[in-house]
C-alpha cells in the first residue's frame, strides 16, 4: 500500500476549500442549533443558495465577484426568513421535519426546467472565475511544500476562506458574550421561562436564523469557488455531514466546528485512501468499490458514538447541550 500517497492526500485536507467551506457552514449550524436550540436540518439549502446566489449575479447579471459573494450572504439571510417565518414557532422534531423538507424543495427548484435559464438546471453552472482570480493578490507561483503546495489560484482561495472563516468565528464570539447571546441561550434552555420574562423569543430566534443562515450561505459561496455550483452537492447527506462536524467538535462551542471539519475531512479522506487499497492487497475481503462506500457507513457508527459518549463534542460541555438534559 501507498501509505505516502495516503497520507498527503489526508493533511492536503487541513486546508482544503471544501474543510474551510463545512467550518463555515458548521459555524453557523451551531449559531442555530448550538446556541439557540433550533433543530436546524436545512443548512444545504443555505449553502446552496449561497453558492447559487454568487454564480448567478455574476453569470447573469455580470456583477463584480465581491459584490457576488454579498448578493450570496443576502440571499441566505432572505431564505432565512423565508424559512423562519411560517416555520420558527415549531420546536423540536417538527422544526427538523420541516427544515429538511425545505431544503430538498431548495435542490429540486434549482434543477428544474423551470429555473435552467438562471441555473442550467442539473447541468450546474461554471465559468464564474474570471473576477475573482483578477483579484488575485498574489503573484503566479508555486506557494507552499508537500502536500500544501498551492499555485496562485489555489492559495488565494484558500487565503479568502480562511479570511471569511476568521471573521464569522470571530462575529459568533462576540455575539454569543452579549447580552443578546445569553438571551439566546435562555433561549435553548427554557423559552417559555425567557417569554416570562418579557423577552420576544420569535424575534431572538429569527436573528439568530438570520445570522447563521448568513454564515453558512458564506460556506455556499466558498464551496463553489474552486470549481464549480453542482446542484447534486446539496443532498441530505450535506446536511448529515455538518451535523457530524458540529457533533464532534462540540455544538455549543465558538471554535469546535473549525475542529470538527478538520477532523472530520482528514478522517474520512483518510479512510477513502486507506480501505479501497486494503481492499486491492486482499487484506479486506471486498471490492475497491465497496471499500469506498464503507467509510460513508464507519461516519455513520461514528455520529451514533459521539450521541451517544460524548454528545457535547470535543470541545464542548455536556451541561450546554440541550438534547442530554
């Protein structure tokens, strides 16, 4: 086995697009979930009408790339409240029904012939490029050793999406040592105390939607940077994903889904290296294929184990977590 290969292709994910883009989206799950206690299962409609927004003001409407990327975080902010108006005064699984169905009506919108004038329908939309690599700070080149080794384009994607992730950890920070964020917690822990109290809970969660709907439309964005706005990223196992990232590095934690999507992406390139070649020296007695398909059942054992050990994650503490009180 090619442990070399296996292991690069492992630690070049520490500062991939795609773990910089689930941080993102796993930090504003946790300004729903973590912080607020809304059982938020739609956060790949957010994505996706993030990453949807950016392509098509530029493609379309031939906006500057950074003005894209504000068209994309207000695009998650409407869907936001979209969603949270009919949808807030729901608790609990009935949230979850109900986001999760409207994030799948989000996937299908985006395919349909309906939209393929905006959206190309499943064909996905490319070519979005050329503003944002103008902008370019650095020089062509190569930057970096081993397995971060990046030319131009590469590192300024990585370099904004840190950039964004900075800014967004940063704004949840500060948001949650508020006044306003304590409130939230409240909030998650008894709302119907927090109403008693004179508070307008809907108002508080409607932000707090708002906020993290913003967050991870901004993930949306950055996913589709490298390459390209493929509508059959934004499934349910999107979702599934980012709750394993929240989950495992803590949901009621400031930086525990940094952690948790670094963790999770290193783990399971880790494993899409390492079984399909197991299963080519006949160490495992199954196909390449199938090795492939057993790391997505191992993340599902996984999530199972963190609910039920370790629920409030990594970094998290057990007595903030609103589903183990």
């Amino acid at each position: 086995m090619d442990f070399g290969s296996i292991f690069g292709n492992t630690a070049s994910y520490l500062f991939s697009p795609t773990t910089i883009a689930y941080a993102l989206a796993a930090t504003g799950l946790a300004m729903h979930f973590g912080y607020a206690g809304l059982l938020n299962f739609g956060m790949a409609a957010f994505m996706a009408v993030g990453g949807y927004g950016y392509a098509i003001s530029i493609l379309t409407f031939g906006l500057p790339w950074w003005l894209g990327v504000i068209v994309g975080a207000a695009c998650g902010a409407l869907f936001a409240l979209l969603l949270g108006i009919p949808t807030l005064r729901l608790r609990a699984d009935y949230l979850a029904i109900a986001t999760i169905a409207a994030a799948e009506v989000v996937r299908l919108l985006f395919t349909t012939e309906l939209f393929k004038k905006w959206t190309n329908g499943s064909g996905g939309l490319s070519g979005y490029h050329t503003g944002f690599r103008d902008a370019n700070p650095f020089p062509p080149g190569t930057y970096g050793f081993g397995p971060w080794t990046y030319n131009a384009n590469d590192l300024w994607v990585r370099v904004f999406g840190l950039i964004v992730l900075a800014v967004s950890v940063l704004l949840v920070w500060a948001l949650v040592r508020s006044p306003w964020g304590r409130v939230l917690k409240g909030i998650r822990e008894d709302e119907d105390a927090v109403r008693s109290l004179g508070k307008n809970v809907f108002a508080y969660k409607m932000q707090s939607l708002v906020i993290g709907g913003v967050i991870g439309a901004l993930g949306g964005v950055v996913f589709v940077l490298p390459s390209a706005v493929i509508p059959g990223s934004y499934t349910t196992s999107l979702t599934f994903f980012l709750w394993t990232i929240l989950l495992l590095g803590g949901a009621a934690t400031v930086f525990g889904p940094v952690l948790g999507a670094v963790l999770f992406w290193m783990v399971f390139a880790f494993l899409g290296g390492l079984l399909p070649q197991m299963a080519d020296s006949g160490i495992l007695p199954i196909t390449a294929e199938q090795g492939d398909i057993v790391r997505y059942i191992l993340i599902g054992v996984v999530l199972m184990l963190i609910v039920v050990f370790r629920p409030q994650g990594i970094l998290g503490n057990k007595r903030e977590m609103t589903f183990v009180n």
